[in-house]
C-alpha cells in the first residue's frame, strides 16, 4: 500500500472547486448523485458517466478536502448519507449509497493512511433490507445508463455488496 498524497493539478483542484461551489449553494446532495451534468463528478475512466463516480467523489473531492483540515467535511458527507438514506425509496441514492462504501473500501485497500471516518454499521442493514425490498425495481431501472450495462442495476449492487468488506 501507498501513502495518500493529495494531487494538487488541475483536474483535482476542478473537483474540489465543484464540491465546494456545492457546499456554498447546499447543494452536495446533487454532486453525490451526479444525475445532471453540472453537478456531475466523473473522470475519463468512469465506469457509469452519467452519474457521479464514487472513486471521484471521494478520491479527488473528499478526501483532498478532508486532508487540507476541511473539519466541515466530514459532517457534510454524513449529511449527505443521510439525505440518500432518506431517499431510498428513489433508486439512484440506493446505488449512489452502496457504490460510496464500496469504493471506500478499495480505495483504503490502495492507501494506508486515507480518514476513514465514514462508517457503514449506521446504514448497513437498512442498505440490504432496501436492496431486498427493491429488487424488482432495481433489476428494471434503466435510465442514468443503466439500460446500457450488462449487468442490472441489483446485479451491480449485489456485486458491489458482496466484494466489500463493509457489508
């Protein structure tokens, strides 16, 4: 593992200018969802460019924020979990909500010293019972990109599930 360094370029401070242009509008829980293209996160290698990318989001907004001492940013992303879990009955926060953890866990199996601040235990079992719950749904979203995927939408958050330590 390597250590975390923050990339001061041009695309990192982009992305944090973003988050924090949303911070200043309220509007953090738009940038988490990514559904409109102005408050969309996503790099060239996005798996799902239509919605914000998770590894973006916390990669290159997040934590960057977090490492400059940004003591605000933890309790603006908790509140953005909340806002998500609150919305579950909308699919997109369900994926968005799954697809935080698990890119979480990747990236804190890539960097050894990233804040690991955000915990799952809040939110886990809520998170599976929804999925449960939804699973029809889930396997017929197609809009945001989802209709052109192999895989449905359960079948990503299944996978995503099931190949993060978190849950």
């Amino acid at each position: 593992m390597k250590k975390y360094k923050c990339l001061d370029n041009k695309y990192t401070n982009s992305i944090c200018k973003t988050l924090l242009k949303a911070i200043a509008e309220n509007k953090v829980y738009d940038v988490f969802i990514g559904d409109t293209d102005e408050c969309r996160l996503t790099c060239k290698d996005s798996f799902m460019p239509t919605i914000t990318d998770m590894n973006v989001f916390l990669e290159y907004a997040v934590y960057p924020l977090a490492h400059n001492a940004d003591s605000n940013i933890k309790q603006i992303v908790f509140d953005v979990l909340d806002e998500a879990m609150n919305n579950y009955c909308q699919l997109l926060p369900l994926y968005q909500i799954v697809s935080f953890f698990y890119e979480q866990d990747l990236l804190s199996d890539t960097y050894e010293d990233l804040p690991s601040f955000f915990s799952i235990e809040k939110y886990k079992y809520d998170i599976i019972d929804k999925v449960k719950q939804k699973r029809s749904e889930l396997e017929n979203y197609k809009p945001h990109g989802f209709d052109n995927q192999i895989k449905s939408m359960y079948e990503m958050i299944i996978g995503m599930i099931n190949n993060s330590r978190s849950f």
